[in-house]
C-alpha cells in the first residue's frame, strides 16, 4: 500500500502530533499489578475527556472478574467514538450515561452489551450547543446541567428530554438534596466576572425557587446523609482560591464555609476525601475530612508514600467504600487509575488508562459485551507512524512530552514518541527547527478546493492577560511539507512538496535560513543559538511551546 508522508518543521514554539482512533492495549513496559478482586464489584469504567476540540474521549473497562482492561471500549463495541470532551459518567439502572460536552450529546449505552442506545442532542432551539457538563438522576429522571445556563429533564426509560429549566450564568454542578435540585452556577465563561450562586430547583414543579450566594466560581458540588449540601467555589482559577460551603438544605441558606482549599471531593458515610491542586506550584494535597464533627481527620490521606502527581478525580466505590484517583500527570500523556482502602493505603493501580481520566463508575454487574479485537480499521484518519523525530530545545526537553526521556537511546525515544501519537496525545517539538516525520497508512487524496488534512494545534487565547492587564495568546506557526512513497520502501527518501502557507509569498520571509543550537553548560541553563544573519540569542528554559495534532480528512 502507498503511504503519503508529512514532514513538519516548526517555526515558533513546539507542536505536537496525534494520531489513529484504535487504542491498544499498555506496552510491556508499563503492565499493570496484580490486581485484588474488588468486594462486590464486577467491573469498573473510567471516563477518559482527551483534549479539547480533538474528538478523542475513551472509555475504559476493566474487569475483575478475568483482569482485562480494555481502552478504548466504547469504540470497539460501537466501530466510533464517544466524541468531543467527555466531562461526566453515571451508572443509572441497566444504563451508562455519558456527558459529551463539546460534541453537545448524552451517550447513553447498554451496561450489559456496550452498545449505544441513543445519543441524545442537548440542542437549542435554533441548533446551536447547550454545552452539557454533568448528571445526575431522581425518581427515574436524569438532570443535566448545561453551559448555557440551562438544567434537562431527561426520562430514563424512554430516552426522550422532557423540560428544561432556567438557572445561573454557566452552571458546573448539580446534586439532589431533599427533593430539590441544587445546581452550582460558576459564570465561568465570563472570567473573571463569575457567578456566585447556586440555584435550588423544586423537583416537583421542576422551578427554580431561590438563588444562595456561597461565593466566587462554585463547581463540584454533592450532598451528604444529613441534608447538608456541599459545593466547593474556586475563585479566580489562576490563583486557587478555593474554599468548601455547606449549604443546610431545610434552609436553603449557606451556614459553614471552611477556609481550606478544595478543588475536587467524594463523599461517602461521615467522610469526604478532598484533593486541590495548585497549578501555579504544581503541588498537591489530598486530605480527609469528617463531616459530622465538621474537623480534618487527615491532612494527608495516603499514608503509604504512594505518589500522585496531579489528582483528575476522585471516587468512591459503592460496594466497598475504597477510593479511586486518577493521576493525569502533565495532560498530555495517558493517566493512571489508583485504588485506596479507606486507611489510605495503595490497593492496585491501572497504568495507562487513557488521556485525562475524570470520572470512575462501578458496576456489580458483569457485562456480556462482544468485543472484536481484531477489527483494525485498514486506514486512520489519524497519522499511524513516527520516522523521524528531532524537537529543538525546550522547555519540555528530557519529559514524557518530547519523549526524550532519561536513560533513553535514539530507539527508545522513537518507540515512546509512536506510544504517544497512537495514543492521540501531545508531543513536542520544542522551539525554531524542530520537526517530526509521519506516515499514515493510506493515501491522502488531493481534493481541488477542499482540506485534504488537518494539523490541530493549541493556538490559546490569554483568558487571563498578561502582567499589564491586556490579554494575550500565541498563533505558533509552522512549515509542512508533504512527500508520497513512490518507491514503496517505506521510508521518507522521496521528493518532498512544501505547501505554501499564508505567508510563502510575503516580501518579508526569509529563505535558506538556518540556526545553530549550541550545548549549555551547565545542561539547565538557557540555550543558546545563532543563525545565518549574523545574530546570536538565547533560549529561555521557560519559553512556552505548542502542540499539534494531525489527521488525513479522507481516512
């Protein structure tokens, strides 16, 4: 079979590639424990967001009963994906429902066979996205919170919406509490002008009757077994400001705000298990804290040394109490799911799980699913192959991001680096001359007028500006060239087309330009470089970079 073959050679900053939809299963390299057969639990299912705008959620089952862990389930059972950045997951009856914010949907699949039932599109009337966040259910009804301030009323026997209720600015959490509704409104979208309310929904009338201040940007939120509810307000994002309220449902007013910080939280009996973490520092914490007596009982919850890097979510497994977090490590490398006996102690752990793990559910129930494993799609619409990999200095450079990893050889890296773009996830290609070689496994056609291929990148927009008030953000840049293996050898030694991007004819752009990096000493210091005019600069260790994914539009 012909294969075609993208050079990119990177201008600014650092890209990264993703590539093919099928998910395989962890290399030998990071095979998971031994794993204890959990107390009633027959499965369990980790919902995996992937990166946003890449249409890369997963779901993963592993099951206790034959220890198989299959990534990508979803997709193997149902021949697609689940969609665009999966935010929540709950078990409910017979059924597995899944939050799909990007791609504006609930997926709702068979527990005992994997298969779809319906996707149900959470629509406006004119077409455009409610953006959904997260579920919950009552009496037979599933209530969805949606970004554009709106709460669902879904009938969980016939699949179909039922009402819509308004509520506050971006709602980002919602909970049952004595027959009401309470739904955190973060106004997220309007940074830094949140919101500070949540609403309390009469489940009857399916009204909101009242609106409690509890304070800046509220998000997760749950009730407890003594009618208290709990909802944690996180500030300003960038500077963690995070507290946890309680809201006395008989009440409907706020009468306890605890002054520590807390991002994420499980509750389960007399105990909620809190993790935050601080993006400026990159630390965490996960602590235990006792709700009857209103005290921490443990400022660190693991008591063995067990590590985490950065805690994703936190669950709690019905049937036996034990504690589930994930680590998402720097989001762009598949995380890992660890299990902890309520002491704190290190039960097992799944590695690679997939990319951004949010939400663990747990089932009793074993599923009689048919998964063929030997299904592989002929072609990818994802880039399938790394060739060549050589990123310029970085920041990134000797992480999981550019796969240059300590103690790695030439093969090494590129074994990691093909890990990493068949797990769709993000690699760096560090600053000015960077590049990556990829193959997909089928042609691309040249359709006149059309887009044969796309590079995702994370081109940002500064929500929170810079040092001098004003907003910022980053295009990133880059030059692609494409080459078709005439030959069939498999290898990038025929004649390469460079495409002609926005600029190729400006005046301005230099050609035959080239730069010389040169080795710092010490090896942490800034780079230094110099170039083909004449001048001499250097690279920051710090200097932000960007990612890049790449996909052939006809695979």
């Amino acid at each position: 079979m012909k294969r075609i073959y993208l050079y990119i050679l990177i201008i600014i900053g650092a890209f990264c590639m993703g590539s093919c939809d099928d998910m395989t299963d962890a290399p030998a390299y990071s095979e998971n424990e031994v794993i204890v057969p959990e107390a009633g639990t027959a499965e369990i299912y980790v919902l995996n967001e992937g990166l946003f705008n890449l249409n890369n959620s997963t779901l993963m089952r592993y099951s206790f009963s034959n220890g198989t862990q299959t990534p990508d389930y979803f997709k193997k059972i149902n021949k697609r994906g689940l969609g665009d950045t999966a935010n929540d997951m709950a078990i409910y009856g017979s059924k597995l429902y899944v939050v799909v914010n990007v791609s504006s949907q609930i997926e709702v699949i068979d527990l005992k066979t994997g298969t779809s039932l319906k996707q149900i599109g959470m629509l406006t009337e004119n077409g455009s996205s409610r953006q959904p966040r997260y579920i919950t259910f009552s009496e037979n009804k599933a209530y969805v919170c949606s970004f554009d301030g709106t709460v669902t009323r879904i009938d969980t026997t016939s699949l179909a919406i039922e009402a819509l209720t308004q509520v506050g600015r971006n709602p980002d959490g919602l909970c049952v509490q004595n027959n009401k509704l309470y739904v955190s409104n973060s106004g997220g979208l309007d940074n830094p002008n949140y919101d500070n309310t949540v609403s309390v929904i009469d489940i009857a009338s399916f009204k909101e009757i009242k609106k409690i201040i509890v304070g800046s940007n509220p998000g997760k939120i749950l009730a407890d077994k003594y009618g208290d509810v709990y909802v944690v307000t996180r500030g300003n994002l960038q500077h963690g400001d995070y507290k946890l309220v309680r809201i006395d449902s008989s009440q409907d007013k706020v009468v306890e705000s605890f002054n520590f910080a807390v991002l994420n939280f499980a509750i389960n009996d007399d105990y909620a298990y809190m993790y935050n973490y601080d993006y400026s520092s990159g630390e965490s914490s996960i602590k235990v804290f006792n709700i009857k007596t209103e005290l921490i009982e443990r400022e660190n919850f693991i008591t063995d040394g067990t590590s985490i890097t950065t805690p994703y979510a936190i669950n709690i497994n019905p049937y036996n109490g034990n504690i589930y977090i994930t680590d998402a490590y720097d989001y762009k490398v598949t995380g890992d799911l660890l299990c902890f006996s309520p002491q704190g102690k290190l039960q097992f752990k799944l590695k690679n799980i997939g990319l951004n793990p949010n939400t663990v559910a747990f089932s009793d129930v074993a599923s009689q699913s048919v998964i063929d494993e030997n299904n592989e799609d002929t072609s990818e619409a994802f880039a399938s192959k790394v060739l060549e990999y050589v990123p310029a200095p970085s920041q990134y450079m000797n992480t999981s991001t550019t796969a240059y990893l300590p103690g790695y050889g030439k093969d090494d890296v590129l074994a990691y680096a093909n890990k990493l773009i068949k797990d769709k996830s993000l690699l760096s290609l560090g600053s000015f001359g960077g590049y990556i070689i990829l193959g997909f496994n089928h042609a691309i056609k040249n359709v006149q007028g059309e887009y044969d291929f796309k590079i995702y990148g994370n081109a940002y927009y500064d929500m929170y500006g810079t040092a001098s008030g004003k907003l910022g953000g980053s295009s990133e840049p880059g030059i692609v060239l494409v080459s078709t293996d005439i030959n069939g050898n498999g290898v990038a030694d025929d004649k390469w087309y460079e495409l002609a991007g926005s600029e190729y004819h400006s005046d301005k752009v230099i050609r035959n330009y080239q730069i010389t990096y040169y080795r710092p000493s010490p090896l942490d210091e800034n780079v230094r470089w110099t170039d083909s005019q004449g001048n001499e600069v250097y690279i920051s260790k710090y200097i932000p970079q960007t990612r890049f994914i790449l996909s052939g539009m006809d695979g």
